[in-house]
C-alpha cells in the first residue's frame, strides 16, 4: 500500500462523521465472548450478526454403489426430480415477472416425464439413483444439442439441473442460493453479480473466500447497503447455522455470538443507520466548494434505500451519476426488448430529475448471455463495454433508442455516457449516434489509461467524462479488479492513478466541463477529498456512502483537499 500520509482502515470504513462523533462503522459491541474470529476485507460498510449458511457449489459424484433394491432407487429419482421441480416452482412464486417465466420452464424441464423413464430405467439396469440421474441428464442434453437452434441453447440449463437433482438424490442440499427461510449470514467461495442481483431480503451479510475490493459483486452489495467481507480465508470450513458476526467496514469475522450479542448488533446498526440517515443537504467542502453527490445504481429499486420509501432525498444525493444499465439484465438469456428497456428506464428518469445513464457494460464478471458473444481467452482485455459494438452494432442502437424514448415518455434530459471508451474516434462516434437521437448531454467513460491521457482531446467530442476508478485501477496497474492478493494495487490512492485523474480534471478545467468519479473510490470518505483536490467536480457512489463523504468534504477546505492531493501525488 503506497505511503501518502492518508490513513486507511479499509476499503470503505467510515470515518466519524463531523457533528456526530463517534465511528459509525464501529457499534454493537466488541464481540469479546466470541469462540474464534477470521479476518478478510471489509467491502461494504455495516454489521451485522446471524446464522451461516453456505452457497453449495455442485455435488460430486460418489463412486457407484452396489444396488439391491432398483425399487427404491427409481422411488429416490423420483423424488429428486420432483424436489427439484417443487424449488423452482417455488423460487418462481417468488421472483415474479420475467424471472418467474424461466423458472417454471426449468421446473417443466425436470418434471418431463421422459427424464424420468430414462432414470428409472437406468436404475432397473443397476444403477444407483445419483448415477442415474447424472446419465438421464446426460443422455437428454446431447439430445437438445443435437436439435440445434433455440433448443440447443437450453442444453446448457441441463446442467444446473442435473446438479440440483443428483444433490437432492444424495441428501446433500441444493446448490444454488439457499432459502432456510429465515434471516442468514450468506457464506460462499465466491458470488457471481447475479447470485449477488437475486439476494432475498433473508440475507443479513456477505462473506466470501475469495473476490477483491471492486468486483461488481462487492457493488451490488454496497448498493443495496449489505455489510459484505471479501478475500476471507477459511469461511467456507464453518458449519451452516453457526451464528457469526460480521463488520463490512474492518472485515472481522467473530464466531460463535451469544443470543445478547447478536440482538445488540442488530440494535446497534439500526441506531448507527439513523444517525447517518440525519446527514443532509448538498455537497459542499467547508468553505463552500460544490461537489456533487450522485448516487450509482443498477435499477429503480435502488433509489428506495432499503426498507424506506424515501427515495433519492433519503440520502439527500443531488443525481444519480451512474446508472449500470447491466444489472437490469444480468442472467438473460433472452434479449430485453426495446418496450422493457423503455418501461426500465423510465422508471428511474421519473424518480430522479437529473440521472446519468451508462448503456451497457457487459464483458468479464457481468456476462449478458443474451449477445451470445464469443468466449474469449483475456475477457478483460477483450469486447467489452462499448467495444460490443463492434460485433454486434444492433445493441447499442436499441438501447439509445430506447433512453431516447423515455426520455420523451418522462419529460426528462438524461446524461448518457459509453463505458470502456479508449480513443477519440470511439468518443466521436458514440457522441454522433447519441446526438442524433436528442440525447443533449453526451459523455464517456475514462476506464482505460490511453483514455485518460487523451482527456482533453476526448472532451472535444463529448460534453463530460466520468472517471472509473475501478477499471482505471484495474488497467492502470495491470492487476485483476476480483484478486484478493492484489488489493494494493488496486488502492485508489496509488499515485499513478491519481496522476491520471489529476489530468482528466485538469482538462476539464480547460475545456469548462464537467469530470466526475463514479468508481468505488468516490463513496470512500477518506479519498474522496483527495479527488476534490485533484479537481473533479462530483462523486458518485452507492447510496449507503453519501452521509459520510458528505461529513468528510464539510471538515475540510477545498484547500486542504489540494494539500491532501498533492501530498498523494508526492
Ligand atoms: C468503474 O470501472 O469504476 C466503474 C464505475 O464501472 P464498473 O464498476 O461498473 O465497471
Ligand atoms: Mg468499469
């Protein structure tokens, strides 16, 4: 971790909040009863205590065994699969919409009843259920395959069937989210954006073993305020129902809380989210210097803050200065029409008057498997963002179209900006398509060195820049964004990154536009004067993170921000 003279906790502890003292990151007590404790790092700020359960990875076959009674094996495969049916038509009552329709047609694939013959006549040839079912699966994948075309494309769904069945045939649970139907700590090796995207309400916190400090799974935690842990060793070895304690800010990990304990965490985390929830008003250093304060988000859903209905003022954010139009489609296999990419985006335009649109980024951790794009063998440094459009021109057409659209439903004049630009020409043309389209305030992305020393060339072609410091990070220090042992050299506080903001800003300066940071380092109220003083003019975060940049910006003066920069940059 570079030396700049700026102490850091963690990647978004909370510093104390002027007028309020105290670290909010810090309540519910010290867990000093606790019987073990492990440690990783603290992605999301918050606590929270209850018990683990763990997402179980798919099940391993066991050798064959020797079958006596082919009766009761063909009466355990059909128990499997109906078990298998019975959850996702559950999970289907439960999701709604969209989401709804694929499960029930999962759930009709595992109760197809010629599945089922061909399992139970594997086991009156002497295989046991498990073994079975795994060559049932198989046998009826190839014939999908074979088809070719749509049907070809759900061979692949098999598989998360076959999984769940075979668990199921051995007694182990499902994988796939858990639902014990209570409120859990969720424990796994790793989560990918949509297991993250489909969390219930149950879920109290995130732990996982491996992830870094600003994968996208660790964003859509922040996002919906969930304390989250990444990068820590040996969770995945604690038993399901073991009560731990968990802190999103320091990353602890106390195990085996009392009943008092855990109460008091609870209690104490409510206390400490009214608290920041008090924090209003705009961004302001103390000597009067705006900031914008913009929220990120992935859907409507997100300007609800968890469990109130008070929208954007919740926060008192002035914007939303990223909407990730991926989230709204993480999963789908199927392409969102232009109808629900209107509705979808309408829905944010009608809740907040000023919001910043990105079209989608898809590419490396947030696959899109509706653009059916070529596996690659470097995906980071692959099509991804706006170099999709190469490959397939249609998407980013549809899409603007589609902004454009609500934009007239709504009565609204968003922002929209590409993610993942590297040139000019990339910035000229994207510029071009939005324009004719009406969209007035056209902006880029700058995720990619090449295109942060070429700011000001870029702000010839578009009207602001919005700098992602995450990906800058990423590209910057060739160091993968969800690797744990990287995690320093992904700190924002790296002076070759900072140089590279400092010149985006500074361009912006020349040119009189506007240049933000929307990466996760503007929602740390310990860096976040420090990008004041490189000179960006708004930050944009998860909601969770306003209260304190606010208190942090309102301790200090813009020059003391230049001197905290410069510091940095020495
Ligand atoms: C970034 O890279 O900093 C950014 C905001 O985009 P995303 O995290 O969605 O890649
Ligand atoms: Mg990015």
């Amino acid at each position: 971790m570079p030396d700049t003279g700026v102490p850091r906790p963690g990647p978004t502890a909370p510093t104390g909040t002027a007028g309020q003292g105290g670290t909010p990151g810090q309540g519910g007590g010290s867990w000093a009863g606790a019987a073990g404790r492990l440690s990783g790092l603290g992605v999301s700020q918050g606590r929270a205590a209850g018990p683990v359960m763990r997402l179980a990875g798919p099940p391993e076959l066991p050798a064959p065994r020797a079958v006596t009674d082919p009766g009761a094996e063909a009466a355990t495969v059909a128990k499997a699969l109906a078990a298998v049916a019975a959850e996702l038509n559950r999970r289907a009552m439960a999701a709604g919409g969209e989401a709804a329709e694929i499960l029930e047609a999962l759930a009709m694939i595992a109760e197809d009843p010629v599945l089922l013959e061909e399992a139970e006549r594997l086991t009156g040839a002497g295989h046991d259920a498990a073994h079975a079912l795994d060559a049932a699966f198989a046998r009826h994948r190839e014939a999908l395959a074979a088809l070719g075309g749509h049907l070809a494309e759900r061979a692949a769904d098999l598989d998360d069937l076959r999984h769940r069945a075979v668990a199921s045939a051995l007694g182990l649970p499902m994988p796939g989210l858990p639902s014990p139907g209570h409120p859990y700590v969720l424990v796994a090796t790793d989560l990918s954006p949509a297991d993250t995207a489909g969390l219930g309400p149950d879920v109290l916190a995130l732990v996982t073993e491996r992830g870094g400090p600003t994968s996208h799974t660790v964003i859509l935690a922040r996002g919906r305020g969930l304390p989250a842990v990444v990068a820590c060793g040996g969770v995945m070895d604690l038993d399901d129902g073991t009560v731990i304690g968990v802190d999103g800010g320091t990353g602890e990990i106390a195990i085996g809380l009392t009943e008092l304990e855990t109460a008091e965490v609870a209690r104490a985390e409510t206390a400490r989210r009214t608290l920041l929830g008090t924090s209003r008003g705009p961004g302001r250093t103390a000597d009067g210097h705006p900031v914008k304060l913009l929220l990120n988000i992935g859907s409507a859903a997100d300007l609800r803050p968890a469990g109130t209905e008070a929208g954007l003022a919740g926060v008192g954010a002035e914007g939303v200065g990223l909407f990730r139009t991926e989230f709204l489609f993480l999963d789908r296999k199927r392409a969102p029409s232009f109808e629900e990419q209107v509705g979808a985006y309408a829905e944010v335009f009608e809740q907040a008057e000023s919001v910043v649109v990105r079209t989608l980024d898809a590419g490396t951790d947030k696959p899109l498997p509706f653009l059916g794009l070529p596996a690659e063998q470097n995906p980071a440094l692959g099509v991804r963002g706006l170099r999709v459009d190469r490959l397939l021109p249609g998407v980013l057409d549809t899409q603007l179209d589609a902004i454009a659209a609500a934009a007239r439903d709504t009565g609204t004049r968003p922002w929209v900006m590409a993610p993942m630009v590297t040139t000019a020409e990339e910035a000229a043309g994207f510029a071009r398509r939005a324009r004719a389209r009406g969209i007035e305030q056209v902006g880029v992305m700058v995720e990619v060195p090449a295109a942060a020393l070429r700011a000001g060339r870029l702000l010839r072609e578009v009207d602001f820049l919005s700098i992602g410091t995450n990906d800058l990070a990423q590209y910057t220090f060739a160091a993968d964004r969800q690797h744990p042992a990287l995690a320093d050299l992904l700190d924002p506080r790296q002076p070759a990154l900072l140089e590279l903001i400092a010149l985006c800003a500074r361009a912006g300066r020349e040119a009189g536009k506007p240049v933000g940071v929307c990466g996760e380092a503007a929602g740390d109220p310990l860096i976040a004067p420090l990008l004041v003083g490189l000179g960006v003019t708004s930050l944009s975060m998860a909601p969770v993170c306003v209260p304190a940049v606010r208190e942090a910006l309102a301790g200090l003066t813009h020059e003391e921000c230049g001197h905290r920069a410069r510091t940095a940059l020495g």
